[in-house]
C-alpha cells in the first residue's frame, strides 16, 4: 500500500497550504497521461516543444533552460486554481522545515492576490509581527524589487535570509494613503502553535495558531496542565481560539479534533473518482472528559482550522463563535518528482464535514455571530475576502460566501466573541448585540 501524509494548508499559498504527500509515482503519472490523452494533445505538446526551440535558439539573450521549464510548469500549474503550484527543490525542502514547526524568515503567512504577495497572518511573537504588519497588507516590493511578475516561491524566497539580516518590504494597506515602508530583521522561526492559560479560576483558554508537527502534543500539554490547576468540580469548561489560523498538517487536524471527541467520523476528502474518497475518524478518546466546549473563529481561520471546527460543530461538541470563516475546502496533493526535481501540490480532492457539507467557497457560520469593534484607522480592512474572492477558485456546491471579519483585538478586555464564550460558559446571559442561531446551545 502506498503510505500518504495528508497534510492541509489554510488561505495561504506559499508559507502554509493544504496537501497530501505521496511516494514517487512519475511513472504512473505518465502512463495515466498517455492514456487520457488524444491526438490533439499531442499536437499540443509538440507546439510546445516547437515554441521552447525558438526561445532557446533566438531569444536576445540566452536563456537559461531550466527556468524556461520551471516557467512553463508553473504557468500550466497555476492556472488551474489558487492552490495548485510546483516547487523547485529548494521550495520543496523549505515546505519541509515550515511544517516541521521552526524555520528562517520573518514570520508571515503569504498568499498570491492580483499579483501581489498579500499578508494572511503574522504568526505571534515573530519579527512581522512585532514590525506591525498585519492581515490584509499588500506586499509590492522586497528589497526595492517589485514583487509584481515574481511567483510565490520567489517572493518567499527573497524574503528568506541569514539570521540577523534585514529585508524591507513597501506596503500597501488599505485605508492608508500611500505605500509606506517596513524594515524587518530575519530571525529563526520557531512556530510555537499551542498556548493556553486559566481564566478565572474556572475556565481553560487554548489558542492554536497553526496545524504543525507539534500541535497534538502541545494541545495535549495544554489540556493537562489546565487541568493541574483547575480542579474537575471548578472547571466551566474551554474556549478553543481558532481565529486567524490559517491551517497546516491535515493529521494534526484530525488529531486535534480527536482530543475532544470520542468517536466519530471527523473528515471526508473526495477526488475526482467515487473510490478515491477517504474518510478520516476520531481515535483516542475525549481528553476533556466531556466538558463543554467554545470554538472562537473568523474569516482568517482555513482549512485545517475549518475542518476541526466543522467537525466540533456536526457532532454538537461544540458551540462555534465569532464569523464565517474562510472557505478553503480543497485539498493538495505533494508529488514528489524525483530527487533534485522539487514537488507537484496538486489539488486533487475537496473536504466535507461529517455531516457532507463542502466548506469549499462557503466556509463555516458561527452558531453565534460577534463583529469586533474596529478602531477607526483599521476601519475598512478588517475583512478577509476570502476563498471565494480568488481568481481561479474551485466552485462552491451552494451558494458562495465571501468576506469575513478577521479583527481580534489585541486585549482580551476588548475581544467581544472570547468574553461572549466566556459568558455562556459561565451561564451568563447574552448582550443584545450579539446574534444567535435558534439553534446555538452550549453543550454539555
């Protein structure tokens, strides 16, 4: 059998995406393409290869033929949808190290928008987000160079470096008047996706920022460190902050949902073919012994982030709080091509809820829906657009949702949705501002 990690990527494209990494299949590849293929695409590929001779022979300059491959590779793969891309191996190796939770850069979660490289989330305590860069911003150059006419991977690339080195982006932020500068100093990445405290003697509060290899263990620490302080009788229950999380491993996804469910299907992902369907279900048992539970998203929580939610909230677990979340309901496959060659992200499959619905463009609606109070200067760009807002986007089953409030205030004083989930586990009745589902309930 082959052995598959599955492996799923949020909003962004270059930094975090979701992805399923199989063996070395060219072979098999290649077959299946001959077989699918008629005469007109053979005809095709030999324009192809007539145009590359031209290039190669009469350009004014001599090109370098691995880039003339690489071009032609990623302009056929992007073109299918905002997800699918090729890594050289240099990417490839990079994608490695970012999901293995520490890595060298500056500490953004990127995706392509218009050309552009656009700001997903700063990751907490990182070098971006103690610069002030904040989701939404546009990224026009890096070093005085455009970022117009560059891929993703080279984007990233420029904005990778030795540690203690300086890069300078100019952006564009929405509702500023000019582009403005940000000199940032590179530093090592440690992803630390799991961080938690007690919140009046009753309550434990769980943030998870991102879906890597260490994500399981540290929610477990989490949940066990909690309950060290918090003893059975006293404990209300937890709030989970998914909010502005944009996805990662598709395993730890499981795992993490896993920890508060005892049984139960968690995840569906189908393909193209009706036998390529997998489904994925809760194993180990519910860590929490039951107690109710509040899962905090908004429009900056993807993928991995919507999966747990999605499933937390078809079993009635949970009780979700905040707004619509992204959207991002396709999974990617990584095909490694073969030692030196880099890695194909295919997107092969969308992911269902347990339930069967299709997140894809549509995202997850809150059973209660809190909008933050947004300081004047960031009125205007407090919403992320979303999946259903990107060219290319694989279509919704239903009716598509686009934009989403992703403000979280930076005190919890003023955090609106985490002092509602604080409320009602506490049993304290609702303010009026606030918007209910009939059928929202706090479980027990």
């Amino acid at each position: 059998m082959r052995k598959n990690v599955l492996f799923l990527l949020g909003s962004l494209a270059g930094a975090s995406l979701a992805l399923l990494a199989t063996g070395p299949q060219g072979e098999q590849l290649i077959a299946k393409a001959k077989a699918a293929a008629g005469v007109d695409t053979y005809s095709q590929l030999s324009l192809f290869g007539e145009v590359f001779e031209r290039v190669r022979a009469d350009y004014v300059e001599k090109p370098s033929e691995t880039a003339l491959i690489e071009g032609a590779i990623n302009g056929m793969v992007t073109s299918l949808d905002p997800h699918s891309r090729f890594m050289n191996d240099k990417a490839w190796h990079e994608m490695q190290e970012t999901t293995s939770g520490e890595f060298g850069g500056l500490g953004i979660e990127v995706t392509m928008e218009d050309g552009l490289v656009k700001v997903v989330a700063p990751i907490d305590d990182t070098p971006a987000a103690k610069a002030g860069l904040l989701s939404g911003d546009l990224i026009t150059q890096i070093d005085g160079e455009a970022v117009q006419g560059l891929s993703l991977e080279q984007a990233v690339n420029k904005m990778k470096g030795a540690v203690n080195t300086k890069t300078r982006l100019k952006i564009i932020r929405k509702g500023k008047d000019a582009p403005f500068d940000v000199a940032i100093t590179r530093e090592i990445i440690r992803v630390k996706p799991v961080r938690y405290h007690t919140e009046g003697g009753d309550i434990g509060y769980i943030r998870i920022t991102s879906f890597n290899e260490q994500t399981t263990d540290g929610l477990h620490k989490a949940i066990a460190d909690i309950g060290k302080e918090i003893p059975t009788e006293k404990l209300a229950g937890y709030v989970v902050d998914l909010r502005n999380n944009p996805g990662g491993l598709l395993d730890q996804a499981v795992t993490v949902a896993s920890t508060f469910l005892s049984r139960g299907e968690i995840v569906s992902t189908r393909g193209r073919n009706p036998e390529e369907t997998q489904r994925f279900t809760a194993r180990g048992g519910d860590l929490t012994k039951g107690k109710p539970l509040i899962v905090l998203v908004n429009g900056g929580s993807a993928s991995a982030s919507e999966i747990v939610a999605g499933a937390l909230h078809d079993h009635k677990r949970a009780t979700l709080v905040g707004t619509r979340s992204f959207g991002k309901g396709s999974v990617q496959t990584i095909i490694p091509l073969g030692t030196g060659n880099g890695a194909l992200a295919l997107t092969t499959a969308r992911y269902y809820t347990p339930s069967g619905r299709s997140i894809q463009a549509q995202g997850i609606a809150p059973d209660i829906e809190i909008l933050q109070e947004v300081p004047d200067e960031l009125k205007g760009r407090a919403d992320i657009r979303g999946e259903a807002s990107m060219r290319g986007h694989l279509s919704a089953d239903g009716a598509e949702q686009t934009g989403s409030q992703s403000y979280v205030p930076p005190e919890e004083k003023d955090d609106k949705a985490l002092n509602a989930a604080y409320n009602l586990l506490r049993g304290v009745t609702l303010n009026a501002d606030v918007r209910p589902s009939p059928k929202a309930a706090v479980p027990n």
